[in-house]
C-alpha cells in the first residue's frame, strides 16, 4: 500500500511538473510576449551592369545588417542605417542629392536589394541609367 501511494505522489507531482508549463502558455495570449527583442534588419544589396535581374551578373555585393546594430560588409555601415532609418526602410524614399552632375549616358546598372527590414521581406530593384546617377541616389545607403 505505501509503495501504490508514493507512486500516486510520484506520478503526480511529475505530471504537474509537465503539464503546469503547458497550462499556462495555453492561457496567455498570442501577442502577450515579444518573439524576439528586436525586428531584425539584414539586407544583401548587388549592383550589375543591365536592365534585368534575371540577366544581369552582379558585380558588387555587399551585406548590411542594421539591427542590433550597424554591421556587415558594407563600406558606410553606420550612415546607411541612419539614412534607411531615416526614410523608414522605403528605398524609393531615397531621393536624388542636390548638385550632383552626371554625364547623359546610358549605361544601365541594376540594383537589387533583398532581406528584411525591421521584420518585413524586402525584395526591391532599380534600374539606373549609369553608375553616376545610383551614386547620387539615397546617399550612403547605395555607395558601396
């Protein structure tokens, strides 16, 4: 008789310890807790020569990560988040810097932008005439 009791205690206290986390994830509500601490923001961003994602052969990749922090492989890490912080990750907010003056020549460079900013997908690209107007373009962001 006492083993059948210990063994009730046992099997009770362990089925307790099992199902009381269980429980209690069940009662709160989906949106209660964060996933995370922040939304991550990591974009891969390539520039090629041409008109077509499908055709063009990247010539210069470069990744920046912009939370926790600025990072990645991108020359101007820091001011490239600001700036897209700036603008709210919307890279067509990225407007034209004042003054600069580039030569009326068509050479079109394509350049893609994929990853995730503050949580969302990002797929973008653009077609540039030349080099010189992508450079003049979103300021540090497109400088690499």
């Amino acid at each position: 008789m006492r083993n059948t009791a210990r063994w009730a205690i046992t099997l009770g206290l362990t089925a307790t310890a099992v199902c009381a986390p269980l429980s209690g994830a069940a009662l709160a509500a989906p949106g209660d807790a964060p996933s995370a601490l922040y939304a991550p923001s990591a974009l891969v961003l390539t520039v090629g020569k041409g008109v077509s994602a499908a055709t063009v052969t990247p010539e210069r990749a470069v990744t920046l990560t912009c939370a926790p922090g600025p990072s990645g492989t991108h020359p101007a890490a820091d001011s490239a988040c600001a700036d897209l912080a700036a603008v709210g990750g919307d890279l067509d907010a990225l407007t034209r810097s004042e003054g600069v003056m580039c030569p009326m020549i068509y050479d079109p460079v394509l350049l893609t932008v994929d990853g995730v900013w503050q949580g969302e997908r990002v797929s973008y690209e653009r077609v540039f005439s030349n080099e010189c107007e992508m450079n003049a373009h979103g300021s540090s962001v497109l400088a690499f």
